[in-house]
C-alpha cells in the first residue's frame, strides 16, 4: 500500500467488513474521494428524518446512533467505533435518515458521497460485485440473528436486549456496575419484539434478584454479568 492520507484511508477502508471483499486498488478509488470530517463531543454528524447522501467511517473516538421520543427521552440504537460504519445505505440510494448519530467524544471520520460511490460502480462494476457480495453476507448474518431470535423465549430476548444497553452505555463511559440504561420498558419490549406486558413481568424478576432496579423512566442494571444466566 503506498504511503499519504489516502493510504492510510484506504487502509482504513480495508478493515471494514463491508470493504473487506474489495481489492486495494478499488480501496484507493473510494479513498480518494472519501472526505474527512471532526466532530466535537455531543456534535450531530445527521439527524433522524434528513435527507442522506453520504455514509461515514469511525476513524477515531466514538460515535452513537440514538432516537428521541416525542417526551424527550432518547434511546441508544448503537455504538461506533474506529472502523465502524453508518449511513452505508447512502452509498446506492438517497434515503431519510432512520436515526440521530452524534460524536460521544471527538470523533474523526471519512465520509463517502453516494454520488461518488455510484460513480465508481459504474466506471468499475467489480466494485459494486462485491459490495453486494458483503451485503448479501450481513444479511445473512441478521436473518440468522433474527431467526435464533425467534427460538428464544421473551426472557432470553429481553436480557440480550439489556446486556446490549449496557454495552452501548458502558462505550459511552458509564459502569461497569449500575448501569443507567435509557430506555423504558416499553423501548425495552419494543427492542425484543414483545409486549410490554411480558417484557414488565420479566423486568420485574429482575428486580426481585436485585439484578435492576426501576422507578419513574429509569432502569438501573446493578450486575450486568447476571443477566447472562436468563439468556438460552
């Protein structure tokens, strides 16, 4: 690999799963187009409902995917970190936003413009070959996920979905121990695919076990290793 920003890029580009099947000469062409970009702590890379045309790479610090609830809670969808992608959507289509991502730190990314993609898919197919390869790939990966998903009972989907959270806020800082997650238990039925009723009754065996505590829209994990035991 030569040497410059735009092989330290590519570089970059090559340890992403989604580039991965990429050669290094296609890996150039996409790095010398892409664009860096800062972001401060807590600054907005895009927001739920905009318009995209650009996907990012982390290359430093972290970065979250959240949404807001119309009373003003907000729930954390997932993290990002150096070599992580989002927005890779952007990179066929223009599409509305699912999700806000903003900088938890300062954060460093390369971003990709679609137009830019598409355009060196179609001067070098080989390129666009084997991006759908990758995809088809994650796709794979998340029915298969979904799919173990469907076997597991509300109380095995409930602390993954727990274990997750805690994950996601133990990136941004917080824990190890008595995590505050910030979801409802409605979020937490709606991330698990079961009714808040169900999803309540197991919170609630958590709480016995001292596993939780709950109160007034916040959920507090004491010992996030315990919920491993609930998860088949």
């Amino acid at each position: 690999m030569g040497e410059g920003p735009s092989a330290d890029v590519a570089e970059l580009l090559g340890r992403v799963p989604v580039f991965a099947t990429l050669e290094l000469a296609d890996l150039e062409r996409i790095a010398d187009v892409a664009v860096p970009r800062t972001f401060g702590p807590g600054e907005v890379v895009f927001r739920e409902g905009d318009a995209s045309d650009t996907c990012y790479v982390v290359r430093h610090g972290h970065a979250r995917a959240v949404r807001t609830h119309g009373d003003g809670r907000t729930l954390t969808l997932a993290n990002f970190g150096p070599g992580d992608i989002f927005g890779e959507l952007a990179m066929f289509e223009d599409e509305r936003r699912s999700a806000t991502v903003e900088a938890i730190e300062t954060t460093s990314v390369v971003g990709v413009l679609g137009p830019d993609m598409r355009r060196l898919m179609t001067e070098h197919p080989a390129i666009a070959t084997r991006l759908v390869v990758a995809l088809a790939q994650r796709l794979r990966e998340m029915n298969e996920r979904l799919s173990r998903q469907s076997f597991q009972t509300v109380q095995s989907r409930v602390a993954v979905v727990l274990g997750e959270l805690v994950e996601a806020e133990v990136a941004a800082g917080k824990g190890p121990s008595d995590v505050l997650v910030t979801a409802t238990q409605a979020d937490v039925a709606q991330l698990a695919g079961s009714s808040r009723e169900s999803a309540s009754r197991f919170l609630a065996v958590l709480e016995r076990a001292g596993v939780i505590s709950q109160g007034r829209g916040r959920l507090v994990v004491h010992t996030p290793e315990a919920l491993k035991q609930y998860v088949f």
